[in-house]
C-alpha cells in the first residue's frame, strides 16, 4: 500500500510539473498573439497609477469624489446604530457620531495608504459589525426603555438619558477594542499570509461579488424613494462614465512663450461620480424650491427633497474635536465581544478580496503577502482605534471606493491620501460635514446602483484565472454564491432556528449564517481545496504567478508595496527582517549587482 501511495504521490508531482512546464511554454507563446491586444488594453489601463501624483487641483475633486462615494455608507451606520443606542430622537448626539466616524475613518485611511497595504483604499465603518452590534443592543437587558421611544418624553440633555444611551456605547466600545485584538495579531504575525497559500479565484470571487449582491436591499430601499430621481442620477453617471469618457473639455491655459492655448481634460472620465451627485443634487434642490416635491413626509417622493434633514445643520456645532474615551471609561461584555469576533472574521475576509480588486483597477501588481499582513494589521489598529474614540463600529477597506476606481480609471494612492486627511477635516468641522447630510435619499441610491454593480462585477473578474470550461469550477462557484444568497434570507425569516439556548453561541450562529460575504468565502475556500481538481484549472498557476514573489514583476512590487521615509531600506540591510511577516524584504539583487558577479566570473575565467 505505501509503495502505491508512493508511485500515486510521483505520478501527481509529475504531472503538476509536466502542466507548469505546459503553462509556461503555452504563456511564451501567447506573447505574440498578445501584441496586437495592445491597443485594447490600453483603452482599460488606468489613467493615473499607484504612484502617479495628478495635478493638485484634480487631486482635490478626486478626493471630494471620494469622500461623497463613501459618505452614504459612513452616514447610514451611525444612523442605524441609533436605534438600539437609543438616539433615534436625539439627532445632534447622532450628528456627533457621525463626525467622529468621519475622523477615525480618515485617520485610519492615512495610517493604510502610508503604513499599511499602500493601495489607494479608502477605510470606513464596516456593516459587518453591525448585524452583531444590533444583536447585542437587541438582548432583554440592553433594549431601550418605552420612554426613550417618545419624542415628547426624551430630554436629551438629562443625565438619565446620557447615561442610558452612553452605556450601551461604552459596551460596544470595549468590546469592538477587545475583539480587535485578534484582527491584529492575524496581521502582524503573518496568519494571513500563510492562509493566502489555500485562496485562489474561486474563494476570491464570491466573497467580492456578494459584497455588491448583498446590497441589493439597501439600494433598492434608496433608491425607491424616488426612482425618477434615482434612475436620473444612474443615467447620468453611465452617461459621463461610459459615452462620454473620451470626449475632452478644453480648459484655457498660457504657455510659456505667452501665447493662449487650450488644454484637454478629460473631466467626464475622472469625475463622473462627482458630477453625477452634483447635477442631481441641483435638480433636487430647484424640484425643492418650487414645491414640485411633496412637503408631507407620508407621500411618495418627500425624501428626494433638500430640506429634509436642514435641522442637523442648524444643529450642528462649528468645531468638534473627538478623542478617546469620550462617553466614559469602554466596559466589556463577554457575548459581545464573541459576536463582534465573527463579524470582523467576515470583514478581513472582505478586505483581503478588496485588496486584490483595487490593485487590478487601480495598475498595480497584486499585494504580496507582507503588504497583506501590514493592511489586516492596520485595519485592527483602526478598530482599536474606533473603538476607544467611541464610533459604535470597527474600520475597514471600503468596497465603494474600490469601485470607483473602476468606474474613473484614477488609481493614484495621493488622492486617497488627501481623502483621508478631508475626512478628518469633516469630523472636525460640524456644520460642513452635515451639509451633505442634505443629499436625498434617491440620489444615494441612484449612485449605490452603479456601485455595487461594478464591486460585483469586479469579484467576477477574477474568475478569468480560472477554467470556467471546467464542470467543477462551475459547481463550486454557483452554488457558493446562490447558497450565500439563499442562507441569510430564509434564517432572516426564521429567526428561532439556530436558538441553542446559549447566548453567545446563538449571536455568533446569527452573525456568521446572516453574513453572505462569510458563507460565500467558506464555500468557495472549502470546496476548491477538497475537491480534486489542477493548479491550472483553479487558476492557481496564474493567480501565484502573478504575485511578486513569483514573477519578474519584483521591481514594480517594490515602488508600490514599500514602506515610505526610507524604512524599508533601512529594515533590508537588517538580518533580524526575514523573520518579520509584515516587514518587505528583498530577495532580489540589483542590476548592478548581478554586473559586478558577471564581470567576476569572466575575470575568473
């Protein structure tokens, strides 16, 4: 028996070998077919890459278009927090945390695009800590009292009401600061790294497409307000996008001999998203001016007007400062910090699919693992950090924004950088950051439609890697993301089937059968590695190739993946480096290096 299990063992590394070899012969040959593909590639290249720095002017629109995109998604959370924080009368407390998820949120960005995975990926509040949040804010000894529910009975400046809403929060702070803890040791030890050895196309995919598909609900809510509005906005963000991506603007300009000029800019290809809120948001105002909209807030229609939410702004205070520990010293409970666990299992699965979805739209190679381990890392300081500044939510990559680097074809990690520092900016200036609290509704939901379109799309694309000719991957891939589908929405309508009769294990049965992007990943991640199939026919053989570490693509890896102010040269010329998964390390020598080897051997000979 152990002699054939020896002979059936050769026979398989033979045959992974014969098909590497295969692959390679079969990719030199491709090369030539590809040239004439040139053109057309070019057409989908990003305009500005990782590193391209975009005149300072375009920076600013960029990075306001960035913050917009990211806005509805920052502002819903807090906004559904309210309910079980008890807030839902209380808008200047929800004004507030608004703008403190707003900083944190900006914080975090910077710290990720200059520390951590150095992609242009914009960091946000994640719904994934949501669902457990409610879970917990919903048991018998955390739901609000009658009174609280009752406009005509909350004082909110009474201490009775702080400390009844302050006291959830500081629930929900220590626990997200606890559970964040695991996020980071994943990261910085390299776990993650290790795990990305059994993660290919076919793990990857669902768990990026259901990020956009389990949306689906909350767009259509947006956009049902008013679908006039809605479907205006959509048509006008396809229209800039996608017809009239190539039609420049000339802009006036001196050359210096003095002499006028035009310029071309191409303002409807790296701005349609800005443009197509601004425009709807103007109609939205003029139908609101001349009462063309209904003023009765039980009509069809009322929340595609500007003045809906105009009490936050008279409310908003000129300057906030958020720090740590605002609502009081964070406390601990054990069943939350259990659900928020899963939740945030589910959102480092997300981030490590967003990883690889920005680095293709945005012209950079895919992240290797130390830059992987770096961003996880990150991403559980900034929950930490979340956390103690007292948000009610955790940070994470935002999907939005990776999206939109799809849809402008601007990849350039200085306008996610300046994003991060004007949503700081926001958090700080109260008035200016409820402002666009003023945006409908529909118009929201008009934008989310696109969105998630492309974010779907963007997970589907990994699938080119793979063998989509083979049965096998059709089987795994289908019934990962219709089961993901399916799962949540009958346990959603059946609420008393997973009640073991233990609290926490029933929160964390919830969280994790109630998280599509969680059920679609494990599917995908257990089926692909159990069920026989070729390196080639996974995708795997192209997805590792296409990896650094792999490939002769070291040198761009470097200019994007290093870390900035010279650290990574000086953490190079350590020994101690190779044993830190997160530190980038070179194992490839220099152009001058392998001269001066060269001219050495031939002196020997």
């Amino acid at each position: 028996m152990d002699s054939v299990k020896k002979s059936s063992g050769q026979d398989n590394l033979a045959f992974d070998m014969q098909e590497q070899v295969n692959y390679q012969l079969e990719t030199k040959a491709d090369k030539t077919s590809q040239s004439s593909c040139v053109a057309e590639e070019d057409r989908n290249k990003p305009t500005y890459c990782v590193t391209d720095v975009p005149p300072w002017y375009l920076c600013i629109f960029l990075a306001v278009q960035h913050y917009l995109t990211a806005f509805g998604g920052i502002i819903t959370i807090p906004l559904i927090l309210s309910e079980g924080l008890c807030l839902q009368h209380d808008t200047l407390t929800q004004s507030l945390l608004i703008n403190t998820l707003f900083f944190v949120s900006g914080l975090c960005t910077i710290l990720q695009v200059t520390f951590g995975v150095r992609l242009p990926i914009l960091q946000g509040g994640t719904f994934a800590l949501v669902t457990p949040a409610m879970a917990v804010l919903s048991l018998p000894e955390w739901k609000c009292p009658a009174w609280t529910q009752n406009a005509s009975l909350v004082n909110t400046s009474s201490p009775d009401f702080i400390e009844e809403w302050q006291s959830r929060m500081r629930t929900l702070q220590g626990s997200i600061m606890v559970a964040s803890v695991l996020q980071i040791l994943v990261g910085f030890s390299g776990l993650i790294g290790f795990l990305m050895r059994f993660i290919g196309p076919l793990t990857i995919a669902p768990t990026v497409s259901l990020i956009g598909l389990a949306l689906y609900d909350s767009a259509g809510v947006k956009a049902g307000s008013h679908w006039g509005i809605s479907a205006f906005t959509t048509g006008l963000i396809i229209l800039f996008s996608q017809y009239l991506q190539l039609i420049p603007i000339p802009v006036p300009s001196c050359s210096k001999t003095k002499k006028r000029k035009n310029s071309k800019f191409y303002i409807f290809q790296t701005m349609p998203i800005l443009l197509g809120i601004a425009v709807s948001w103007l109609f939205c105002y003029l139908l609101t001016i001349f009462d063309v909209l209904p003023a009765d807030s039980t009509q069809y229609g009322h929340l595609a007007r500007t003045d809906v939410k105009s009490n936050v702004v008279s409310k908003a205070p000129w300057f906030t400062l958020p720090y740590p520990g605002k609502w009081g010293i964070p406390t601990v409970n054990l069943a939350a910090v259990v659900g928020i666990l899963a939740g945030i299992i589910c959102s480092m699965a997300e981030s490590v699919g967003d990883y690889h979805a920005c680095a293709r739209l945005s012209g950079a190679p895919p992240p290797p693992k130390h830059a992987i381990s770096r961003g996880i890392g990150v991403e559980g300081i900034g929950s930490l950090l979340a956390g103690a500044f007292g948000t009610g939510n955790g940070t994470t990559s935002f999907s939005e924004n990776v999206a939109a680097l799809g849809i402008t074809r601007v990849g350039s990690r200085t306008v996610i950088l300046l994003s991060g520092f004007l949503m700081i900016l926001m958090g700080l200036v109260g008035k200016i950051g409820a402002i666009f609290t003023t945006i409908p509704t529909p118009v929201i939901g008009g934008m989310f439609l696109i969105m998630f379109g492309v974010i779907s799309a963007a997970g589907i694309s990994n699938l080119q890697f793979t063998d989509m000719n083979s049965s096998r991957n059709i089987f795994v891939f289908g019934f990962s993301i219709f089961s993901a589908l399916v799962i949540p929405n009958w346990i959603m309508k059946n609420p008393g089937v997973l009640e073991t009769g233990v609290k926490e294990v029933d929160q964390v049965l919830h969280v994790l059968f109630t998280t599509h992007m969680f059920i679609g990943g494990f599917l995908g991640f257990f089926l692909d590695n159990t069920i026989p199939g070729t390196k080639r026919e996974r995708g795997l053989l192209t997805w590792n190739t296409g990896h650094p570490e792999d490939s002769g693509n070291a040198l761009a890896s470097d200019k994007v993946y290093s870390l900035p102010f010279g650290i990574t040269s000086y953490l190079q010329s350590q020994s101690w480096v190779r044993y830190i998964p997160f530190c980038p390390q070179s194992d490839h020598k220099s152009e001058d290096d392998i001269q001066s080897q060269g001219t050495e051997q031939m002196t020997r000979v």
